[in-house]
C-alpha cells in the first residue's frame, strides 16, 4: 500500500488544499492529511478547529485521514511508516521554498521522497495568506474555500 503525507498549516484549508489532496487521493492508496500545529505561524484559526474543516472538507474521500502534529515533518512522515511527502507548487515563488524544504527533510531523513502537485489552474492563485487576508477585510471568500470551511469561519 503506497501511503503519502501532505503537512501544511491549513490555516484555512482552500480549495487550491482539496485539489491537491483530491489528486494524491487518486494517485495513492492514502493520503495522510497532516495539520502543523504552527506556533510560530501564529495561525488565524486553533489546531483543532483547522482538523475540523479538513475533516469535514474531505469526508468524501475514502482513503484520506487527518491527523494534527506538532513535530519535525519527517519524523511525522517516518512515523505514519511511509516515506513520501506531498507538496503544492502554485507559482515560481513556491518553488525556491518548498525546493529548500525539500532538501532540509532529505537532510533530517535520507530515505524522505517529496512529490510536488501543481494545483490546477483555477485554483494557482489562492492561498491561506490571500483567503485571511480577504477576511481581515471583510470579504466574500465563499469561492476560495470549501463549503464546509465557510461554515466554520
């Protein structure tokens, strides 16, 4: 059975988030959906309410399971006794970071493999930081998010 991590903050899940785990659902067996606890982040929405979304946003996906942590990603991953991870690259600017994250978890754990999944089109331009920001302000993000995230924002 070939097993996948996807970590993130989630903070909140966007449907750029459900594309990405809707194409590894396709592609593995399961996909371990793992929400970063993220102190230093300070995220807008706590550790448990930012589970929920993620468990009610994928509740149609059979083989998608949402755990929290709050360690090293590898150690997450080594732990889940898998050895992939699953990263989204939405433009150029992702890549230079996720390309160091990358080699930092190689470093951490030679035998850690990181797969990168580019959203689909429609979905390239969001982001947690833009739907956050959108709502800071008072904006309609009801096309950025899953339907069961608008109802817990």
């Amino acid at each position: 059975m070939k097993k996948v991590v996807y970590s993130g903050t989630f903070d909140p899940v966007t449907n750029g988030h459900i594309d990405i785990i809707k194409r590894a659902s396709a592609m593995f067996d399961k996909v371990v959906v793992a929400v970063s606890l993220s102190k230093d982040k300070t995220p807008m929405f706590d550790l448990e309410t930012r589970v929920k979304m993620l468990q009610d946003a994928t509740s149609s996906f059979d083989n998608v399971e949402i755990k929290s942590f709050d360690n090293l990603t590898v150690d997450f991953v080594n732990s889940e006794g898998t050895n992939i991870i699953i990263r989204g690259l939405r433009a150029v600017s992702d890549f230079e970071f996720e390309l160091q994250m990358g080699y930092a978890n190689a470093s951490l754990s030679p035998n850690i493999e990181t797969v990168y999944l580019m959203p689909s089109l429609q979905y390239a331009f969001i982001s947690s930081s833009v739907v956050r920001s959108i709502l800071k302000h008072g904006g309609d993000v009801s096309h950025l998010v899953p339907e069961e995230v608008l109802k817990c924002i």
